[in-house]
C-alpha cells in the first residue's frame, strides 16, 4: 500500500468494527459499571489514535462529569471535532 501510510497499519485497526470501535465499547461499558478512572484509560487510548473522536471524547466528558472534574469534562467536550 505504498503512498497511503494510514493503510499500513493492522486491518483490525482499519476496520469500523475492529479495535478501535471496540475499546469506544470498552470504555462505555466500564462507565456504565461506574469504573470512571478505567473508562477515562480507555477513551485516553481511542484518542491517542483519534485525538478527535466524537464518541470518545463524548465518554470521556461524562467519566469526568463523574468524577466532579467539571473544567476537564468542559474541555472534553466542547473538542472540535472536525
């Protein structure tokens, strides 16, 4: 795949159902079992590969609400997206 570096990467990487969408469902889950500070590790890795990852960001705003981070949570959720 020489001239598209973004492809030379794992498929499970690549495709919409492989890890990243699963570490989004990962944290999710974690949040839900009131596991903020293991949500928050888990959305961290979504964003170290997407540092604009809506949903991420998304969960990681309301583990911080959780927590009483407010200021944390605004910033996370107020990212631009785009």
């Amino acid at each position: 795949m020489e001239g598209w570096p973004g492809l030379q990467r794992p498929v499970e990487t690549l495709m919409f159902y492989g890890a990243p969408i699963m570490r989004l469902r990962r944290a999710e889950a974690l949040w839900a079992e009131g596991r903020a500070e293991d949500a928050l590790r888990a959305c961290d890795e979504v964003l170290s590969d997407d540092p604009r990852s809506a949903a991420a960001l998304t969960i990681k705003g309301f583990c911080l609400m959780t927590g009483g981070k407010l200021p944390e949570a605004r910033k996370a959720l107020e990212e631009p997206c785009a």
